[in-house]
C-alpha cells in the first residue's frame, strides 16, 4: 500500500513538474521584451507615446487601470510581482505612494531602473498649499492666513524644498503629488522615461529620441494654446468646490484659485464657512462657474451656487487625469486629449 502511495506520489510530483516547466517555456517567449510598469495614467501614455510602433517589443502595464484613485490605491500580490520583474517603474513618489519602499525591497530584478516623478522634478514641486477660505485638515496648516503674505509663502515652500532631509521639515511638508497637471512637467518627465527606454534598449534609442522630439512638439503648441487662453480671458480666477489637484496648472499660467479643500484632502463635506466663503468670492468675482474634478459629485460646487447670487452659474467639470481606466486607455483617451478637454473647460471658466 506504501509503496502504491509512493509510485502514485511521484507520477503527480512528475505531472506537476512537467505543467511547471511548460509555463515556464510558454513565459520564457516573453522573457526578451522589456517590462515596463507605470502607476497612473500619464505615466502609461507618456510611455505609450515614446514608445511609438516599437509598443510590441515592450510589455506595458498600467497598475490603476480599474479607475481607483491615487490616493486610496493598495497594490495586490500580482501587481506587486509585477512591479518585482520590471525592467522599469515608473512611479509618482508622493505620500500616496507609501507602499513603494516595500515593494522595491524585495524586487526580483536588482538592475531596475526606478523613475519617482516627484524626485525627477527636484524643486519644481510644489508644496500642498491651503489657501484662504480652504478647509484644513489639520490644525497645524491654519497658520496660513488671509493677511500672510504670499512672498513669505513661496519663499517657506522654497526653504522646506530644499531642506527635504531635516527630519522635522520632511514632517511639516506635505508635497503636491499632481505634478502630471503640468504640461512643462510632462515635458520633463517623458524626457527622463525616454532617457531611460534608450538605456534599456539602445537597439531603439533613436526612434525613442524621434518620438520624444515629436511628443514634446505637441506638449509644447497644447502649453501655447493655455497660455493664449488664459491671456485672452476676461477673468484670472476658478473657483473649486471640490478637491484641487490643479495647483501645477495654474501656477503654469498665473491663474489665481480658490478651493474647499487640497489636492489631497479626503475630506467630501465642507463646512459652512466654507460654502459660504466660496459662494462669496463668486459673487465678489462675477464667476460663471464653479468646478469640480471628474469623481465629484458636484454637491458641493451646486451649494456654493445656491448661496451665491448667480444661481444660473454651471457647474464644469476638470479631470485630474489620475484614475483614468485602462478600458479609457485601449478606447483612445491620452494624455493629450484629456489636457485639450480640459483647456476647453477652462476657457469657459474663465469667461
């Protein structure tokens, strides 16, 4: 009986084994083609773009493919061994991403190259900022004022930034993460992932580098378009009853914003006083429209209007671009498309 057991054992270890081995061989097909594993949307078409027709030769995945947002996302055990296999990882490196140290400390492949998107910008990151009128989440940001002036702000910011590796300044700065809502920045970091395309596969470094030159062609007339807008408009202001993520984009074009709460915040009700502050800055700017990002529901934008005395004023829509779906992606959404749809939110905000 034994011995039955035994022979019985080894047949299925043998079964086993031999299934084992043809996975590996099935796999073993896609061993030569260059893994790349981005976090969020800009980041996967941003690549898509550099890549140009040699996509086949590189496995890309996008990680928040499902429409999660940054902020609230945990890696399962397969994206996780994605990420261990990568060739390259491209990640937005805020606070949102606190699970990457741990993912990256047991990576499989120790010559990975690692793209942070904040890192990669330096000191074009911004501090998070609470403006007036903007609902704090703690206590310890109140210190920002309607009579602090703006000057001391940016020059703090500038201080924090730069002493990154005081322990206690690391503590007191919350860094904006939405550095994608840039079109300058887009330029930046497309140039530091096709740098890192052409070092992983020089065989196609100058049709990475031809396909840059093209993209950042087409980032640049989309930045033009912005700022001849902006320049044209009547009014200088949005107005936000939502979340702001788009601190990068105004900063671009000089535009002035006010808000509920920080790009960040996960915070959905406003207080009282923050309705009717904003409903206020409505009324004293003569504002058409109050806006909201594309996972709002747009609650808060029409109760700041129902306490404003343009109750005809709309309600307008901006995407923030970071839980765009991979079904969006494969349907033909890019980059581009959605920062042109934006544009034309814009303007009209600003009539």
């Amino acid at each position: 009986m034994k011995a039955k057991k035994t022979f019985l054992g080894l047949i299925i270890l043998t079964l086993l084994t031999t299934s084992v081995f043809a996975k590996a061989k099935k796999t073993e097909k896609n061993t030569n083609k260059l893994k790349v594993v981005t976090t969020i949307f800009p980041e996967y078409d941003w690549t898509r773009e550099i890549l140009g027709d040699k996509a086949s030769n590189v496995e890309l995945t996008l990680l928040l493919g499902n429409g999660v947002d940054l902020h609230s996302y945990q890696p399962s055990i397969q994206d996780i061994a994605k990420i261990s296999t990568a060739d390259i990882f491209i990640y937005v490196g805020g606070e949102s991403d606190g699970w990457v140290a741990d993912a990256l400390k047991n990576a499989k492949n120790k010559n990975m190259k690692v793209i942070n998107l904040l890192e990669t910008l330096g000191d074009k990151v911004k501090a998070e900022e609470v403006k007036e009128g903007m609902q704090a989440e703690d206590e310890e940001h109140h210190h920002h004022d309607g009579d602090h002036d703006e000057h001391d702000h940016d020059e703090a910011e500038e201080h924090h930034h730069h002493h990154h590796d005081d322990d206690e300044d690391e503590e007191e700065v919350e860094y904006d993460e939405h550095v994608w809502l840039s079109l300058r920045n887009a330029k930046i970091l497309s140039a530091e992932i096709a740098s890192a395309l052409c070092e992983k596969d020089s065989a196609n470094a100058a049709a990475y580098k031809a396909n840059l030159a093209a993209y950042t062609a087409r980032l640049d007339s989309l930045d033009s378009k912005f700022a001849a807008a902006v320049k044209s408009a009547s009014k200088n202001t949005i107005l936000f009853g939502d979340r702001f993520p788009f601190r990068y984009l105004v900063d671009d074009y000089n535009l002035d914003y006010y808000a509920a709460f920080v790009g960040c915040s996960a915070e959905t009700e406003a207080s009282f006083e923050t309705i009717i502050f904003l409903a206020k800055k409505v009324d004293e700017l003569g504002l058409n429209s109050v806006l909201k990002i594309e996972s709002g529901d747009g609650k808060i934008a029409r109760t700041i209007i129902q306490n404003s005395k343009n109750k005809n004023a709309k309600v307008l829509t901006m995407d923030s671009i970071q839980s765009t779906t991979a079904k969006q992606a494969a349907a033909g959404a890019t980059y581009l498309t959605i920062m042109e749809a934006n544009l034309s939110v814009l303007e009209e905000a600003l009539k």
